[in-house]
C-alpha cells in the first residue's frame, strides 16, 4: 500500500467515524435551529394524529396509528444532536445550555415513553396506547415548560 493510500483510508475511516458520533453538521446556528425545528414539526404532526385517536376524535385506526407511532419513535432520536453550543436561539429556553444535564435527561425520558407508546401502537391495544400516549405526552410537556420559549 502506498503512503497516500494508507491517508486516504485513514482519512475515510475518520470521517466515517465522526459522521457516527454527529451525522448532522450544521455550517450556521440557523441551520441547527431549523434543522430541530423541522424534526418537531413533522414528529408533533405524527404525535397530533395520534392525540386525535385518543381523545376520540378521530376514529381508532391500528395502521394509521402505528405508522404515526413509528414515525415519532424515529425522529425522536434526532433534535437533540441540533442543540449544540453556539445554536442557542429558535424557540430554545437559554436554559437548555445552561442546564443541559436536565435538558438530556428529559430528551432520554422522552424517547424512552415515545418507543413504549410505538411498541403499544405496534401491538394495536388501544388502551395501552391511551396510557403510553398520556406517559409520552406529559414528557413533552414537562421538557417545554422548561425549555422552550411560550
Ligand atoms: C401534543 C403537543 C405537545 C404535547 C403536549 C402533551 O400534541 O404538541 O406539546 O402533545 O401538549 O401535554
């Protein structure tokens, strides 16, 4: 192997690592900032259809509903890599930076309820999707009363 090809690969391999750690690089704080808020507009979407079934609404569908579950379930892993420092603004509490170990925590819970309430959706329970949705709605709420701008 010649000395340039050892580079290249190694060049390769740290890209594809730091791609792992962080796949969303954002060349400005504003492309953070839409980059979350269009991961919670298209996940309150999937999680407003859902409410709708629950508050009996909308008719009980368990397709429609597991699909929207599973679409929360993935995006929920997603906003919080938009929320580094430097990305401070949007409708983001400054409070999400100066206590970030609560602001993970809540991310944490919230994913954790939203793979429950897609597990209850997947398995078509309509009950447990109730008490999964009211667990993971209240993750929700707890997090913007703290962390984001009325
Ligand atoms: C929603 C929505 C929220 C949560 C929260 C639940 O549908 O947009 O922020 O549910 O209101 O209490």
């Amino acid at each position: 192997m010649k000395l340039h090809h050892i580079l290249l690969a190694t060049t390769a391999t740290v890209v594809a690592l730091s791609a792992g750690s962080a796949f969303a690089q954002f060349q400005k704080p504003e492309d953070a900032i839409k980059y979350r808020q269009s991961v919670f507009t298209v996940l309150g979407n999937s999680f407003g259809k859902i409410a709708a079934v629950v508050k009996g609404e909308a008719p009980y569908n368990k397709d429609e509903v597991a699909k929207n579950a599973a679409v929360v379930a993935t995006l929920s892993s997603l906003p919080w890599q938009a929320f580094g420092s430097g990305t401070e603004g949007g409708k983001a509490q400054p409070e999400v930076w100066s206590d970030s170990a609560k602001f993970k925590s809540n991310a944490e819970k919230m994913q954790l309820a939203v793979a429950s309430l897609n597990t209850a959706a997947q398995s078509g329970d309509l009950d447990n999707i109730k008490k999964a949705f009211g667990a993971a709605g209240q993750t929700c709420k707890t997090c913007h009363d703290d962390f984001k701008k009325k």
